[in-house]
C-alpha cells in the first residue's frame, strides 16, 4: 500500500516536471485577434484555447432594492488592508519576482505603434512605457519594435511568442509563499479574526 502510494506521488511529481508552452499571439489593426495555445509533453499533446462569447445578461427590472454587498465585495477591504504590513508587502513583492523568474520567455516579437489625438497624452504615456520597453529590449529573446505617433491616433500591435513553465516549479513557489509565517500571519489577523 504504501509503495503504490509512493510510485503515485513520484508518478505525479514526474507529470508535474514536464514543461507547458503557452504560445500566444495579440494582433490589432482595427480589432483585437489573440490566439492562445497550451503544448504539453514537449508538443505531442496541443490544446488551443478560444475565446468564449460572453453570455447577455437579462435586463434586470427597474425599481428593485439594492442587494446587500456581495461576499467579494466585503472581502476587498480586508485584502488591502493586509497590504499596509511592510512584512508582507515584501513577502508579496519577492513572490511577484519569484513567479516572474520562473517563466521563461522564448521568441518573443513586439511591434507597436502608439498615438492619442494630443501629443502631450502621447508624451505621457511613452514615458510611462519606456523602462517597460527597455526591459523588453535588454532580452535576449525580445525583438522589440515600439515607437510614438505624435501626429494622429493610433493603435497598432503585433505580438507574439512562447513562454515556458514547469508545473512543479510554481507549486513550489506557491506553496512556499501560502506556507511562509509572514503569510500565515497577515491572514490570521485579516481573515480569522474578522
């Protein structure tokens, strides 16, 4: 019994160790097209995500009294209020950093073409972007093409590329991140308490 138990648990670990691919393409000229799909077992297994529809909500009828807040709605305050632990906030921080590290980006292409009908809108939002681009720039993997269009408004993008992660890598960070004591207790003051 607990030999099958252990052969399951390695088997799991072993599935769990096999690299995703998730390519994906954006284009926009005058609508947005994505593409998406998810390569598993090295390509033999390949599964392209569509975008569903979204369903049309039923008119609701007028002179109705407003429900009371929803659960996600209470729950809001809390989540920012874990965020005023400087603790946490650099636990949160390094897990950001740790999830990012772990996907790797391979061929990855950008072409942009930014414009608004005021150039200083432009202005701002270009310098907002630029240490972004010049990250995406500094990689080697990147073929990053980005420019302004100060003279009318405009909204171009071809993107594409792959990134690769490995199941049991952000397990474990996720894992270690909900386990660390910091986390556990930012939630017990936020959550259990309440």
């Amino acid at each position: 019994m607990l030999l099958g138990i252990l052969a399951l648990l390695l088997g799991l670990i072993a599935l769990l160790s096999v690299p995703v691919d998730l390519a994906f393409r954006v284009r926009r000229q005058t609508s947005f097209r994505t593409d998406l799909t998810v390569r598993w077992m090295f390509g033999l297994l390949e599964f392209p995500l569509k975008r569903r529809k979204p369903r049309e909500k039923p008119a609701k009828p007028k002179g109705k009294k407003r429900k009371k807040r929803g659960r996600a709605a209470r729950l809001l305050p809390r989540l920012l209020g874990a965020l005023q632990s400087a603790r946490f906030r650099r636990r949160l921080f390094r897990f950001c950093r740790d999830i990012i590290a772990a996907l790797r980006l391979r061929d990855f292409g950008l072409r942009l073409r930014l414009g608004f009908d005021d150039p200083a809108d432009t202005g701002v939002v270009w310098a907002f972007l630029a240490p972004l681009i010049a990250f995406l720039q500094a990689r080697e993997a990147a073929n990053v093409d980005v420019g302004a269009d100060f003279e009318r408004e405009t909204l171009a993008v071809d993107a594409g590329g792959k990134v690769r992660l490995i199941p049991a890598h952000l397990a474990w960070i996720f894992l270690v991140f909900a386990l660390s004591p910091v986390t556990l207790r930012t939630a017990w003051t936020r959550f259990a308490r309440a």
